[in-house]
C-alpha cells in the first residue's frame, strides 16, 4: 500500500544525474533503500527533469563528466524552478587537471572524482537529515 506523504518524511530520495554505470553502482551500494535512501537515475538532462518533476528528490547529484555545459543548464533550470529551491544539489567534477571554473551558487557541495561514495553518502545523511529525520 503505498503511503504517500508519510513515505516522503521517512525517505531520503536521491536523484543520481550520470552516465558512468560504475559510479551510479558505487553510489546505489552507499545509499541502500534499507537504510531509508530511495534513488533514481538519469543519464541526460531531458531525463533528469523528467525525474525530478515525478520524483521530486531531496537531493540531485549531477556528474559533470556529462558535459559541463548540460550540468550547469541542469543546475541552473532546477534552481530556477520554485519547486526545487530546497533541493540539495551535488556536483561531482572530473579531476582531469584542468580546473573547472563557472558560477557555483547553485551548487550546494562538489565532490572530485575520483572520490570515496561512502564519504559522500555520508555528507548525504547529514544534509538530507537536518531537513528530515532519517532513522
């Protein structure tokens, strides 16, 4: 039966915007549904505002290795819908040596890849916590 509102209290859903299938794994083993995380993925722009209008995510992580351009316009459209003014949203940036420079106050918290998903599942927990009570 499912529980609507109540089941979006206890539940932190995450919207992982990505095409790397090992990065999207890694991240699904951090953020298990036992553990009250609920994740959806989308691998384009299109897809991800798609999801974001059915899923309506506490947090969207946006993997810049989609083209840097399609992030920001990612980035940049949810924050300019009211809907998701509240949504945190994570940046994960290639660590290719060059620097990426852009307009980051849309950007809640960037992540380096390669980085450790346990450590960002965590960062997570606090974030999505201080706004629900996740058990």
């Amino acid at each position: 039966m499912p529980l609507g509102d109540l089941e979006d209290q206890a539940v932190a859903k995450v919207l992982i915007v990505a095409q790397d299938q090992v990065l999207i794994e890694n991240l699904k083993r951090e953020l298990p549904a036992e553990k009250r995380f609920k994740v959806a993925v989308a691998a384009s722009g299109f897809e991800a505002g798609i999801q974001a209008e059915s899923f309506h995510p506490d947090c969207i992580i946006v993997d810049f290795s989609i083209g840097k351009v399609e992030s920001l316009q990612i980035c940049q459209n949810l924050r300019k819908n009211t809907d998701f003014t509240e949504t945190i949203l994570i940046a994960l940036l290639p660590d290719d040596g060059n620097p990426m420079s852009f307009d980051r106050s849309a950007i809640n918290e960037t992540f380096k890849k390669p980085f450790d998903a346990n450590l960002l599942a965590e960062r997570l927990r606090t974030l999505i916590g201080a706004k629900k009570e996740l058990v």
